[in-house]
C-alpha cells in the first residue's frame, strides 16, 4: 500500500488529500489558507502546513509518506517552475521563475511531482471513470476564472515537451462557431478568439457582457461595474434571466465547436466539463450540457459520446495530483 498526500494549490486556498494507490482516505474537503499574496517562503510554510493537515487527518507519518502531487494553475512548467513573469496566482516578483515544486521537495524532504491544474482535474476524472485502461482517451474541460482542460490517454496525462499540453483555453475557434453571427472577443493572453476568451469567467467580463448588454439596455447589469457584472451572470442564469442564459448559450456553442476539433484529432472515450461553470444548480447545470451536447456536429458513429462532469468538484485538483504521484511512483 502506497502514502500519497496531494496538495492543490489556489489563489485562495490549498485543497488537501490523501491517497494510498487505491482508495482516497479523506472524503470530504480538507482546506486552509493558501496565503499566496505574503510571497514564496508564506506559501511553501502553508503547503508544508496543509501536508501536516492530511497526516493529522490519516494518522500517517512523515517517515511513512512515499512522495507528494501538487498542483497549481500556470502558466508553469512540467517541473514546477513559474514563469518569468510569475502565473495567474503568483504575480509579485517573488514569484519570476520560482521553483515551486523544488522548494516544496526540499522543505519536505520528499519527491515531489507536479501537475497544472486543469491536467490534475482531467486525470482525477479519467481515472475516476476509467482507472488506467490503457486503450481509453478522455479531453476535459475547466472553464472558471480562465480555461483549462486535459487529455488522458493509455491512462497517462500529456503533459508535453515544457508543461504546456492541452493549453485548450488557448487553442482558436472555427471561424464560424457562432451561429448568430462574429462575436468581438479577445482573450489576456494576447489572442482573438480562442476558447478562454468566450467559455470562462473572464470571457464574459471582457467579450460576452459587452456584446449583449446593448442588446438588453433595461437589463438590470447594464449599470453595474463590468467585473461585478460578470460574477453575477451564473447566477442570474440559474433563475432564468434571458440575457444570462443567451450568455451561457454562447459558451456551450463554443465549447461544442471546440470538442468537434477534438473529437477529429482525439475521437475520444469521454468529454468532461468542469471548474465554476458546473458549480450551478442541477436544472442549470443538466441544461448547459444538453446544449453542448446539441451543437457538436456529431458523425452518427460518434454520437454516443460521454459529455459528463468532472467528478467531485473542487477535490479532483488534489486527487488528481495525487494519482500522478502514484502513478511516478510506479
């Protein structure tokens, strides 16, 4: 039997788990303060703080652990190490080029691996489905505050050359995605019309809010500050609200357009959606799905395709690091 702990770290807050090669011995949430913003040496104490965390929780000892999976949201590369100008919760200057899976090796004295996080959430919800049949493939995608995604196959997440595989959020949409015509979108990382632009919390901000509210003067967001807006979308869109639901249906429209891409270069086993978008009530959510599933160009060979959600919310980061763990272990 194996000792795994997995850390996913947030802007927020660091998810704990732990794993012993078969099952996950913490059910529920484990969490505590990922205090990201006070600089390195803060967050590598709490990363060491929520490992003490999954042995309070397990009755496991150090001595006993056998290596660690962390994850975090890049830009990072497939060893840990942030970019030169930091990644989406490391901004300060502290951060330029900063080993953070070294440094959390050192500090622990035990093997780290490393994970982005939208790869962490596609292996959890691979594996949940899947385990490690080798001639399964899965592409996830986890559309929160910007868009990432993964692919699973032989059991094994791509990670590619530097880190950067399944960067899907950044991949460009078909010119005609969008049956109602050219939605102006541009996305933070510099490119037109990729999927992160429409289908994230981001997208609505800069893209999708300031393309529909003139089409719905009276709507009660048009005098609210664009980002206050944004976050209030999903919720609107729950209750019913047109111009939210038109928002969302936009998203499923790309998403779809992006999975016939991948159903061509991947013909895969299943498609998971994951991340913020899904954390909606089950009407809302059920909804979103059949409405990706509807626009997606299917073969008749390939219309049976399994679109499910990502297992387990927010705890697929941390399990998912925690199999890749497992899984270098062996």
């Amino acid at each position: 039997m194996a000792k795994i702990v997995g850390l996913d770290l947030g802007g927020n807050s660091i998810n704990v788990t732990a794993y012993d090669g078969s099952h996950f011995l913490i059910e529920g949430m484990a969490e505590l303060p990922s205090l990201v913003t006070q600089g390195p040496d803060t967050c590598i104490s709490q990363l060491c703080a929520g490992f003490q965390k999954a042995l309070d929780m397990t009755g496991w000892k150090a001595s006993e652990i056998d290596a660690v999976g962390l994850d975090t949201p890049g830009p990072i590369s497939a060893d840990g190490v942030l970019c030169s100008k930091g990644a989406t919760n490391f901004s300060g200057e502290g951060y330029w080029n900063f080993d953070l899976r070294g440094n959390l090796s050192k500090s622990l004295g035990l093997p780290v691996s490393f994970l982005n996080d939208g790869n962490a959430a596609a292996l959890y919800a691979h594996w949940k489905s899947f385990g490690d049949d080798p001639t399964k493939t899965s592409v996830s995608l986890i559309v929160g505050t910007g868009l990432g995604g993964g692919v699973v196959a032989n059991g094994r997440v791509l990670v590619g050359r530097v880190g950067f595989a399944a960067e899907l959020g950044h991949v460009t949409l078909p010119g005609d995605w969008y049956p109602g015509g050219n939605i102006p979108a541009r996305c933070n990382c510099g490119k037109n019309s990729d999927l992160e632009s429409i289908a994230s919390l981001t997208g609505i901000e800069l893209n999708l809010l300031p393309y529909f509210l003139p089409k719905y003067p009276d709507h009660p967001l048009a005098s609210v500050p664009i980002k206050e807006a944004a976050k209030k979308v999903r919720g609107m869109a729950e209750k019913g609200d047109e111009m939210s639901r038109t928002i969302f249906r936009a998203q499923a429209w790309a998403l779809a357009a992006h999975i016939d891409q991948m159903i061509n270069v991947f013909d895969p086993d299943a498609v998971f959606i994951g991340g913020g978008v899904i954390e909606a009530s089950d009407e809302m959510r059920e909804w979103y799905i059949a409405k990706i599933r509807e626009s997606i160009p299917f073969r008749e060979e390939q219309s049976n395709l399994a679109i499910e959600i990502v297992p387990d919310g927010d705890k697929a980061g941390a399990r998912g690091a925690a199999v890749f763990a497992f899984q270098k272990l062996i």
